[in-house]
C-alpha cells in the first residue's frame, strides 16, 4: 500500500514566537520508527511541515499527485487545529483515502479527536505494533475489532479495541527512516549543539517521576522502558557512518535512571570520539557520574529546574529540592561541562515572588544557558485535570499551546504579568555584564562566535516590548 506520513506544518514562528531565529529544528522521530516499520512491506513518503515552509496546499498537491492508500498524521496538541483542517480537506477532495491519527493529543484524548475530526482511526500510544496490525487490516478489509489499541468508527459511532500493550524490547525496533526526509534541513537550538552535522537519538520511553506538567506517563502508560547501551552505541555508529554524526543528543526523559547503565553507558560511548549531550535529573546525578560523562565526550548537561520556589516545585511533584538543583549544576561545571536548564513560569501557586526566585535562581547557579518559557497545560496530565483549583485557562486557541503564548494565568496574577515577566527573565539573565563575559570567555571558533551572535539577535528580539 502507499502511505503518506505528516508532520503537520508548524512554522517558527509560531512554535518559538521571538525566539524562532535560535529554535531548534530536529527530525519526527516518532513519525520515522513508523515509517521505519512501514517500509519493509510498503510504499512510504514522509512529509515533515515543521521545516521547508511546506503549506496545506503542497501537501493537499503531494496527495492528489501520489494518490496515497492511507494518510497519517503526527498530533500534537499545539498541531491539533490543523490536522483538523487537513483532514477535513483530504476526506472534501479524497474521500476514499484512509486518515490515521496517532500522537500525544490524539493519545490524551482520543474519543474527542473522533468526534472533531475527520479521521478515520486512532492509534493510542506506542505505534509501532498497531499501525502494522491496522495497515494488514485495511489492506485485507479485515476486522477492525481485532486490532489492540485504536479507535474507529463503525455504524456511524466511535468505538475503541483493547488497549496494546507496551513494546518490552526497544533493541528490536528499526533505526528511525531518517533517509526519507533531507537530514541537512535539520540542526538543534544554537546555542544546544558545537558540531554539525548534529542528531538526536531515543534512548527509552516512559518515566517513573510524576509531574503534573508532563504527558509522558499518559503517553507511554506503565513501567519505564529503556534500550540496552550496546543498542544506542550501535546506532551511534550507524550515524558516524552514514551521515558523518559529528554530535548526538539524547534528549528523552529516561537516561540516567539507573546509575549502572550509565557507567555502561559512557564506556562504550567514550572511545567513539563524539560529542554529545543530554538531559538529565537535578537528582539523578552525583561528581563521579558527571565525571564520567565529560570523559567520554559529554559537553553539555540540560536539567528541568521550572522553579526557584520550593513551594512551587512541591504542588507540581517535581520531586526533588532546590538545593540539589544548586548541586547539580556546580558539579556539572567542575566536570568540565555546560549547565543548562529549562525554567517555567505561571506554575500553580505561583506568584510574583516566586516568579523573580526562579530568575534569581538561574543567575546563582550560573546556569550556561536558560530557557525561560511559559507554563502550557496538555491534555491527559494531571495539572490538566487540576487547573481550575489553581487559577484558570486564558486562552483556549490550542495552536498556542507552545509553551511561548500565555494560556494559563495561575490565581492572582493576569496574562501581563507573564508575557512582562518572560520578557525580563531574558533581560535580566542574559543582557547582564556576567553573562555576557562568560560567553566571551568561552569562545572557542568562529562557529561558536557565529553560534553566540545568533543567539544574542534573538534574546534581543525576545526582550524588545
């Protein structure tokens, strides 16, 4: 069968607001371990809308030209309003044409993406197993009921099969089908990468912590399920060889978990001379492990702090305290390495003091970079369900749940207060005299000080009124 698989288009500006100069840019992962599992037995196209500036109508053209059998779509929650409007145009155009929705807004709450869309079925969850169980059944006219984990119609009413169980052995799945999409559209953030070309790489899905905030535990429900290290090294290597890898990044929310993986983990990595970076917990690290990662090649370490303020920080079950994030960041930098953090604003319980103690916080720990961004609720996470206790949503145009529009305004303050406050987070971190000198200090090449200008137009760009 012929499948067409989309990225819906999601242009810069509207996922990074002023801050679109310096966003990152990185392949559908996701959508690529579907195409990846597809191609073995079928004709598969990917069309990723969030590089290229691809419009509805080059992708309604790219249909009506390739006449696919089945139409899939990757929904996010800030995509949801226009895969809705491309549904509706394929079915106007093609109403022949199968439409398969998966994704983590069409996971959170698939019966109300039915009953608003077009689309013909719903994968819930991890894709992998079903969207090949689902293509043989739509290939044979089989029985949709046999099929774990979707949604579809029939009589003219939505109706939902078991649930799949999770896949248990991540090693088996193919390397994402990074050879339909141009790979040299793609870079991280400028200020996430040193080495071009650059590549980012699933190490586990699933997480065991429980912040309100995240979808993760919706998406991937169960236990958390993490690729061998001997797996992911191989991949590496599948990367240096094929597309000259020079960096990798492993920005998913599992590595780290298990202090033994890791030392696994850098043992092998260290001897491929390659850089690369990760994200990691405040409380998942300690100097021996930070170590150990700088010697095999890590130069960069991004921790989710969202807060300054313990009070903040316990209603949304981060689950550590703000002195190991104080922690995590000076032995970070005594390994060698770049501390960097992500900082949410508009949190429950948040207040004006609260807000300056996460700017102040970030200053202290001499944070190398700093993503300040605003608190954006989704569908299918607890702070979701709790919301109105807390204050109430500002702003219910889904395509500006970016995590840069304010959409949520916590009680007793108003949408202003966010917008002003993200823009002096920016002013006051970066456009103060220490800042700026550690960034000089740290000049390495040309590419760095290219690297660092593009980054100083946009943070002037964000704190402009």
């Amino acid at each position: 069968m012929k499948i067409l698989l989309i990225f819906p288009p999601l242009l810069g500006e509207e996922r990074y607001g002023r801050l679109s100069r310096a966003g990152s840019y990185l392949p559908p992962l996701g959508l690529l371990y579907i195409a990846a599992v597809l191609e073995k037995t079928h004709d598969v196209r990917v069309i990723d809308g969030s590089v290229g500036r691809v419009s509805f109508s080059d992708i309604l053209c790219q249909i009506g030209h390739w006449r696919p059998d089945i139409v899939g779509f990757s929904c996010f929650t800030s995509t949801y309003p226009k895969v809705t409007d491309l549904c509706s145009s394929i079915k106007q155009y093609h109403p022949q044409i199968n439409i398969v929705l998966g994704g983590p807004h069409a996971t959170a709450c698939p019966g109300e993406v039915m009953a608003h869309t077009k689309a013909d079925f719903i994968v819930v969850g991890e894709g992998e197993e079903t969207i090949k169980e689902l293509v043989q059944a739509i290939e044979l006219n089989n029985d949709f009921s046999q099929v774990k984990g979707i949604f579809y119609r029939k009589n003219n009413q939505v109706v939902s099969t078991s649930p799949r169980p999770r896949i248990t052995d991540l090693d088996r799945l193919p390397y994402p089908a990074r050879h339909l999409l141009d790979m040299r559209l793609y870079k991280p953030s400028v200020m996430h990468f040193k080495k071009l070309p650059s590549f980012s790489i699933m190490c586990g899905r699933g997480c065991p912590f429980q912040c309100t905030f995240c979808s993760c535990a919706k998406v991937f429900k169960g236990k958390t399920i993490v690729r061998t290290p001997e797996s992911i090294i191989e991949e590496v290597r599948f990367l240096q060889k094929n597309y000259e890898a020079q960096e990798v990044m492993f920005w998913d929310d599992t590595i780290g978990l298990k202090k033994e993986w890791m030392i696994r983990f850098c043992e092998l990595l260290a001897p491929l001379n390659i850089l690369w970076s990760c994200w990691i917990r405040v409380d998942l690290v300690s100097p021996d492990l930070l170590k150990l990662m700088a010697e095999s090649g890590c130069w960069n370490v991004s921790y989710g702090v969202e807060s300054g303020n313990q009070k903040v920080l316990d209603t949304i079950k981060k689950g550590f305290r703000v002195e190991q994030v104080r922690n995590a960041f000076q032995w970070t930098h005594e390994a060698g390495m770049e501390a960097r953090g992500t900082f949410i604003f508009g949190l429950p319980n948040e207040t004006k003091q609260s807000m300056q103690d996460t700017i102040q916080l970030a200053i202290d720990i001499r944070a190398d970079y700093a993503q300040f961004q605003l608190l954006t609720p989704y569908p299918g996470t607890e702070m979701w369900d709790t919301l109105k206790n807390y204050g109430e949503v500002s702003n219910t145009d889904l395509s500006k749940y970016t995590i840069w529009f304010p959409v949520y305004t916590p009680r007793g303050l108003a949408s202003a207060d966010l917008s002003t406050t993200l823009r002096k987070a920016y002013s006051r971190f970066y456009l103060r005299p220490g800042y700026l000198w550690q960034r000089v200090r740290g000049l390495r090449s040309w590419d760095d000080l290219r690297r660092n200008m593009v980054g100083a137009l946009s943070v002037m760009g964000m704190v402009r009124n």
